[in-house]
C-alpha cells in the first residue's frame, strides 16, 4: 500500500482549486517562517490560506502560531491532510 504524501495533498488541493475556477499560489513569506502552504483564491473574491500535511501529521508549534495570528486578523485557514477534507473545503466555499 503505498504512502500519501504531503505533495500529493498539495497537488490534489491545487487541481481541486484550479477545477472551480480559483488559483492555489504556492505561498512563501522570506521574512517569517512557519506560514501556510497556499493562498487559495476563488471566484467571488473568496480567499483562504491553507497549511497541507500528510495523513494524521500536525502543524508545528511554528506554524500553529502563524495560523492563529493570521485566523485573529479575521483570515480563514484550514489544514488539511486528507482529500476528503480538500473536497469538503472547496465544495463549501
């Protein structure tokens, strides 16, 4: 049985995103560490950040705390580590 991988997660997100219309940018912040994976951004100005993790894997403490700061400036942000979950995502927004 083979492995699912956190880049087959993230590669699942991005078609899903690309799918319904949106763009999934591969988000990186060269003045701090521990932000989300992607920022996701759909039709109707709809926008998320999103952390991707392989099965049962957790955020680091790191960027745990990065997602709280972002999710107290009134921003939406998921982990995700499953395509169920990627599909729940997309299909609510």
């Amino acid at each position: 049985i083979s492995m699912i991988l956190e880049r087959d997660i993230e590669r699942y997100l991005v078609k899903r995103v690309k799918d319904v219309g949106g763009v999934a940018y591969k988000f990186t912040s060269p003045s701090r560490r521990g932000v989300p994976d992607r920022l996701c951004v759909f039709p109707d100005g709809v926008s998320v950040f999103i952390e991707c993790k392989a099965p049962k894997k957790k955020p680091t403490i790191l960027q745990t705390h990065e997602i709280e700061r972002l999710r107290n400036l009134g921003q939406q942000v998921f982990v995700v580590d499953s395509k169920e979950l990627i599909d729940d995502i997309v299909d609510g927004l």
